[in-house]
C-alpha cells in the first residue's frame, strides 16, 4: 500500500510542484494530481483525440485563454451558447467586470448591468452584438449545421484581427459544436434579423451528429475532459457510445451524483453505458472549475 | 416580527397540511411551503403564462406522472432531449428499473444495463427505437421546426394509444421545446437513419425560438417553474428578458450559486437581467426534485 | 428486477401515501421511501437501541416539535450545545423569528437581531440566560457529568413547567450527551459566573463516554439516525465501534463524501470500521433535514 | 468598474504568480486570490490575533504539514479530536494509507483497515495508541484543562522526539483548543483506562473557555480562520462575539449555506452577531480544502 505523504509547501514553489505534492496526499488535493497526470498522457498520447466539452459561464469567469490555451491540444471542442456569445462579446471589444454575489440586482438592473455570480456584464454590449448580425447576417445564414455557423462567425472575426475561442477553432480548424446554440445571445441575435425579414436560416438540427461522431468512431483512443456538465458533457458522452469507450477522462464540476443529473454523475457511470473503458484512467474532481482547471493545466506545461 | 411556529406532525396528516406546517419553519422546509403558496398563486392567476422548464433525468427517476399533471396547468414547456428518449422509451412500452449507485458499473455493462444513479436501463429499449425511427423517419424528416419534430412523435404515439409526456402535450397542444435534441437518443435515432441513406430532415435550429418568445412577449404575466437547471431553464430565462420579467417563479436544484454557471443561479440574480421582477415572488429550493416537486404539487392539489 | 413506478399525486393524498408512493422512484425519493421503512423498523424492533444524534440549528429552523416526539423512540439522544442553548431559550419564554437570508447583516447586527441563515434571534434572549444560569448556578455546578448537568437543567425547567428538548430528556430519563456543551450559549454562561467568582464546575470531559458506549455495548442492536452529521454523529459512531455494527442506519444531510469529513461519509463507510453491519439496513438522504424529517417522520405514525 | 482579466497560465510558474492570476477573474478563482491576500495582510499585522480552526480529516488526508507551517502564524489553533488522534498516531510512528472511495468497505473490515473516503488506517495503530496512554495514563490524569491534557501529550512526544501538530502546539506554547476531545480515539484511549480502573481524570469541560475569549477581548484586532467548520469554527465564532468582531476572515468549506447550520454560514452572517466586523475583510472560499488551503498558503511565502 503506498503512504499518505503530507503536502509540503515552500517559497517560490512551482505550480507543477504543488501538484506533484497533491499528489501524495488525499481527498480532492489527490484528485487534482490525478486529473494532472491523467491530462498529460491524454494529450501526449498520438493515438487518442481529445474532447473538451465546457459548461458554465468560463468566459465571464476570465477563463478564455486557458480554454484558447487548452485547445491546441484538443481535436473536438463542445460549450455551451453563453460561452460562445460572451467569446464573441469579448471579440467585439466589450469586457466582463468585477462584481459582487450580495450585489443589489435590482439597482443593477437599473444601471442596466447583467449579473453572473460575482460578474457583471454592461447591457451596452448588445448593441455591438446587434450591429455584428445585422452586418453579417446573409453570410451566416447559409450555414448548413452548427458548426459551419459558428466557424463563419470565426472567420468573420479572424478577418476583422479578433481574438478568442471562436477565431480559435475556426483558424486551427478545431471541430466546434454548440448543440444548444439558440439557447444563447447568438441564438437570440439570428432570431432578431430572421423575424425582422431577413430572412430563414439553413441551419440544420441534426447536421453536426455525424462529424463527432465519426470522430468519436474512427480514433484508435479517446479522451474527454469535461468542465461543469450540462449538454457539453452529454453531447460528448453520447459520442463515446460509438467508441470504444474513452481511454481517458477527466471531470471538473461541483454538482452532485445523488441528484441524478448528467452533469453531476461520476465517470464511472459512463462504464456501465460504454462510454468510459472499464480499465480506463479517469477522474473526478469535485471543483470549482475555476480554481482546478487554471492549476492543472499549468501543472502539465 | 413573524415567530417561528415549530413543525407538528401527526398520524394520517395530509401532504397539504404537513406543507403548511413547513410554512411556520425556516430553512427549507419553509421555502417548501413558500413554492407552494406561489405555484398555487401562479396556477390560479388566469394572467400568466406558466413556463416549466425540467432538465435532470426526471423520467427515469419515475416524476413523469408528476410532470404529466403539472403540464395541465402549464403553457409552455422546455426539457432535455434525455427526459424526451425516456418518456418515448416508455411509451413504447419499455420500462426503468431499481438499482443502486454503488453498483459495479463494468458488471452492468456486461448485462448490458445502463446506469442513471440508482435507476437502470437495459440496452433492449434501443431495438423498440430503432423500429419506431426506421419506420416513421418519413414523417419526422418533414418537420421544420424542433416542436413541430416533437409533436409529430406525439402524435404518432397518441394514435398507437402510447400515453406520456410527449402524447400529452401533442394532445393537449402544450407548446414543447428541446433546444437541445441533437443531444439525446432521439437525436441519435435521427442520426442513425441519415448516415443510412434515408435522407436528411429539414429541422431548422431557431425555428422555434419566435414561439416561446412570443409567448413570453405577448402575455400579461409570466411565472417560471425550473426543475434543475440547465438548457431548459436559460432557455425560458432567455425568453423572459423579451417580457417584463417573470411575475412568479419556483426553482429546484441542488446545484450550488458559488460555481457560476445558469443551473445554480438564485432566481434572484434574473432581476439584474430584467428576467425577474423584482417585485415577483420567487423562491429557491435547494432540494432533490424527486423529493420536492410531488411534495410542493401534492400540497396544492 | 423492480421497476419503476412513477409517483402519483393525488388531492387530500396523506403523507404516508406520498412517501410510499416515493418507494416506487428513482434517486432521492426512494431514499426518502426508504429511511420510513427503516425508520420504522427500527422503532418497532424491541431489541434495538436507538442512537439519534442532531447537529445543525435544528431548533431556531422549528423542528423541536419533531424532535421532541422522535424522542419517544430513542435511547440516546447526542446533540450540538447550540440546539440545546436554543432550546433552553424557548423554555424561557423566548421565540426565533423568520428572517431572510438576504437581509442586511449590518442593519440586524445594529437592531441586536442575530442571523441563522433565514432565522432570526433578538439579544433580548441573552438576559433571561444570565438571569436563569445567574439563579441556578450553585446547583448546576456540582455536576460531574455533562449529561447530569443538562438533567439538571431539564428537571429546573420541568418544575417551572417549562417544556421544550431538555425537559423531555430528564422528565423521560432518555440519556442525552453533548460533548461539545462549552461551544455553545450555554457553556458561556457558565463561563460568565465561573469568570464572575462564584466558584468551579465539576463537570468532567470523559465522564460521560461510559454511559453511551456501555449502552451501545450491551444492547442486541443498535440503530442509528443522524441529521447533520458533525460532533453528535461521530460521537454515536465512536460508540458504535463497541457495538458489532449498527443494524439499522438513517443519515440526512447535505455536507458532501468528497471533501472528506464525517458529516458527509456515507454510512457504508463506517463498514469498513464496524460502526455499520455489512447487512444492515442503511440508506443516506442528502437533502435539507427540514424537509425531509418531518416528512420521513410523519409517514410512519 | 474593475474588468475581468482572463487569467494567463505559463510553463514553470510559481504558485503566487498563478494565484495572482485569479485576482484577476471571477467565481471561485477571484476568491482564492482574495483569501492569499487577505492572509497575507492577517499574518503580517501585528496587532492581529490569528484563530485558525480546523475541522474535518485534514492529518488523514495529508494536511498536516501545511498546518504545522501555518501554526507559525497564529495565536489560537482549535481542532477536532480526530485531527489530535491522527497526528498522534503519526507522531507514534504510524501512516495513513491511500484508498478509493469505491472500495469495497467489508472487505476492509475483513483486512481490518478503516476508510475515510479515499484513506486508510490500519487498525494495528490502537496497539501503539493503548500502549502510549496505557504508559502515560498517570501524567495525563491530573490535567485540569483539555488544553493542559493535549500539551502533556506534546510535551511527551516531544520528549520522544516526535514531530506533528501537539508537539509543535506544545513547543511553541501555541494555545491549542478542542471542546470535543471526548469525541475522538484520545477519548476512547483515556476512557479505556478510568473504566480498567487507574482513576478518574480532573479535566474539566468549561476550563478552556477563560483562555481563549480573554485572547479575543484583549486583543487590538483579531483574524479568523476556518478549514470545514465544525466545532473548532463555532467555537472561534462564539469568543469572537466577546471582540468587537474579526477584522479579518477566510473560510475554506464545501457545506452550503441553504441548510442553515454554522459550518456552511457565509462570514457575512457573522456581522448580524457581531462576531465578524462589517468593515471586516473577509472571504468565503467554497472549495475542497486539500486543495485550497496548500494553494492560498503557497501563494504568501
């Protein structure tokens, strides 16, 4: 049986060696060691494609270039609406601010800034969403699924010299999905221009499917990292049916299993569904994402 | 100041009457009984549009007789595309079964059962599946919309005598939303005929959004009920910033606030968003809905 | 293998009803099904000791009722200085509040109204302590055990004809224990009259540990019920350990089994220490105990 | 209005640089970086008390270096008699062991190893633990305060050699609390010997709490902080009412506020009481420990 060894800190200590100290003690710090480990064979591992699927409001929470980080090592990338439209926000020069959970919302509501959690965002970065639709609403509405959508929207923004998540994927060609786009600014920004007769879109329901799955199908390996559940993980998670089962996985969320949601259910269930290998190397980290992932990435670096 | 009046109980005591007591508590157990007085509030209010917006895997847990009723009080109503496979599921005559969540989850795969928490499914039901979509792809692929898709199900199901979440509210016209469908075994079954050459669908991704915020639009109150979080609820969120904002409002999760994302939001937090009033009545319960929900409707009955 | 029946609800429907109803579902509800047939056998089992141990501000949140009735059934009853302190308060004559989680903590703190999540309490309480403690010092300070020391307070509060958790203790002569008495309103007290010179206390640390490990020692069975975990379930657990196991187990809490504590330990870990028979009958509920004691308790009467 | 800065992560960074990096986000990672400075700021203030309570397995799980580190900083330390027994046993020469917490908890018993989620103790460590108060027994008898017993046992373990948290408590006179002793494998250890007859101790309950609220009433400022909650925090809580309120705070817990118990209350709450000053800095973190704690401390060296 391998010790317990106390965590020992010191000055000047690197964020690699606090996690490599994680890793001899228990509980969550040992989990954090894990998911480390576990993230370093995945993307060291030639044979095994990378699915990130991220939940939660990350780019409110400052987490963008740490996800734009991330994706160089990544060959499918699953998040949700918000994320993508407070990306494009940021893309278009708009910024997030600091703000407070006890904050008044209704005095908020009155000086028109939109809490989430501890972050603001001024309401005026809807008028630069609305000029970007309106702008370049016939381009987008040809797309035929999802991800030529949200690509487009990326190489409108790669040729106007944006930066983000979106300009990432389209430039590196990361296959992007976004099950839930009309969920989102985005969604309701194509909404304003299709009922103000602009015309319909092209964009199909069940378009993406077969591009991740064929991805999820063809590799020899498969690894998923999930941040925060909800449809990210469930999107990915039904891919890995037609896989093997992914070889390597790594969850970060706070919700619970006992409640019997997706997003709170451990890896482990997946082996029962054959989406996780029963000889897999998978973790659980029950964490704030925006403390576990900034300090497991930069662990691995 | 209102006192504290401890719970009493007593032997064949009513659900109404145990919930009432909750109502002289504090902690949950008078948050209880405050969404109780506020769903009995909204169902009366002959002004509000009622949206009910159920994430988690609410049918395989067994709360679909629950939902069923509550669907006759309800205007519109959002869920996951996974709740939708497992009411079609049983629909077609398939059923979930008891497990435990310390199940050998490598076991379960041999079995070929699926785990959900504590509740199983054999992968048998995938053979009734493929049958239903394989011969009524045909119809389904016409659809333009996600709700027109869905309804078309129902329908089919209504005239083969099925009963369920989905032949209710094609029934009874309930306006039914799944943003995210693609992401659920129906997407999958929808998928599966497509790569087999039977032809692509027409479902359009933001066709349904100028319904549900129509109805958010257009109505002189509005009162949310969210089971989980999730795509439904930032779904109907989304479309109350297009009203004055919700009039009433009951929300179930045990998602926590400090991790950010939309499914543990207080309500509160919508007021800065305009999706709230701020003078609404609302209420968080931090609960497992399988406990709540028949508890807070079974009080108002 | 049993299916899952969902849950039905119906007008005028009891408590019983509801609760066996949730025997029939998935997830938290069947665990709420399962603590009342538990629950109920354990009372009923004649040759079973019940251990019942409540953490958490039970009392300001209103469940001394419950409490107080649940007594009738228990053997020995472990508890936080704080439940006790508050319940002694409301022997006084005193009264909790209903507040608001959100409330101004610098406007009570000014008003000398002191916050317990949504529950409130007036300093007012702290001079009819010090005049009841002020009183009744020399007598309570000959105890030598913790436990003789609160009989002594119950059978002083009994003859003013006060009712309340420590009258119930001493009048009914169910042995009580509170190992953490000094961290609690009551231990200040006594602290203000030994620091005010009249005089030393014999109360002794390890005096008690006797009396509940030879209870748990020498009785056939042991059950066990635990609402918030903390000092009171550990203490239980520790006398389980001089037990073969306890054959029966109801743990109720929201604390968490990933960040290690005891509070949050599923009782099938204590297996591994022989404080829980490997075939005992044991189920955790992860909910609001306001919400679900009542609800559990009320089913079985 | 502070904007969000999207935190920046690089290869060989220090731990402070990363924590620095979160000052710059939102949700949790903002809280970490607040709690590193607002230690900072406690530890260096010399006119500061420092209270530091630790509750939940924290020796088991590793932490009982970083905690020995951080004693160098404070003033009052107040502990769970687990954490005691745990750091005894290992100052005797024992180890904690890793596990899973999905192993199979009566195939431990069988092999006599205790689980505390994913640790393990071996069951030969009572051997040393009866020997050692089976030796000491006479010296520890006569202690009259917890705090003098628990410094008798650091001043033998010094004597020995050892190392751990009493040995340095004792060393450097750190005053060292814990109300609940009686609950904890010490307990157990002295109750073994006054029931096999070698006398009664004199360690009484309320003789502690003179020291610890004339350190909060005498000092000039006071900083609180509490890893899990528990007892050791509301036993810092209840000697801060007798301070004019912290002026610093920092608490690290995964317990939620909802269900209205001491460990899970926000700071904030402690205002209403007047044990945390309104004009106080202080910071919730909802995070596992292992994980936060060596994170925050790292960041300050």
């Amino acid at each position: 049986m391998e010790e317990i060894e106390p965590i020992n800190v010191r000055k000047d200590m690197k964020v690699s060696e606090l996690v490599e100290e994680m890793g001899g003690a228990g509980f969550g710090a040992e989990k954090i060691s894990l998911a480390s480990e576990i993230m370093a064979l995945m993307f060291k591992d030639k044979e095994c494609k990378v699915f990130f699927g991220v939940a939660g409001a990350m780019v409110p929470a400052g987490m963008k270039n740490v996800i734009i980080d991330i994706l160089d090592e990544v060959d499918v990338f699953v998040t949700t609406g918000a994320n993508l439209t407070h990306d494009l926000i940021e893309s278009l020069g708009e910024k997030h601010y600091k703000g407070d959970e006890n904050m008044d919302d209704s005095e908020l509501n009155k000086k028109r800034f939109d809490r989430i959690y501890n972050v603001l965002m001024s309401n005026n970065v809807y008028e630069k969403l609305e000029d970007f639709f309106e702008k370049h609403f016939n381009e987008l509405k040809e797309s035929e699924s999802i991800k030529e959508f949200l690509f487009k929207i990326g190489e409108i923004l790669s040729k106007q010299g944006g930066k983000g998540i979106l300009v990432k994927c389209y430039e590196k060609k990361i296959p992007l999905f976004c099950p839930g786009i009309a969920d989102s600014g985005i969604g309701l920004m194509m909404w304003g221009r299709i009922v103000g007769g602009k015309g319909k879109t092209k964009v199909n329901v069940f378009e993406d499917m077969n591009d991740i799955i064929d991805i999820a199908w063809t590799s020899k390996k498969n690894g998923v990292i999930y941040i925060g559940g909800g449809l990210p993980k469930n999107f990915i998670q039904q891919s890995m049916q037609f896989s093997k089962g992914a070889d390597y996985g790594i969850q970060i969320t706070t919700d619970r299993a006992e409640s019997g949601g997706s997003s709170g259910a451990p890896l482990r269930e997946g082996i029962s569904w054959g989406k996780m290998k029963s000889k897999g190397k998978f973790v659980d980290v029950s964490c704030d994402a925006t403390i576990a992932l900034p300090l497991i990435y930069a662990s691995i670096l």
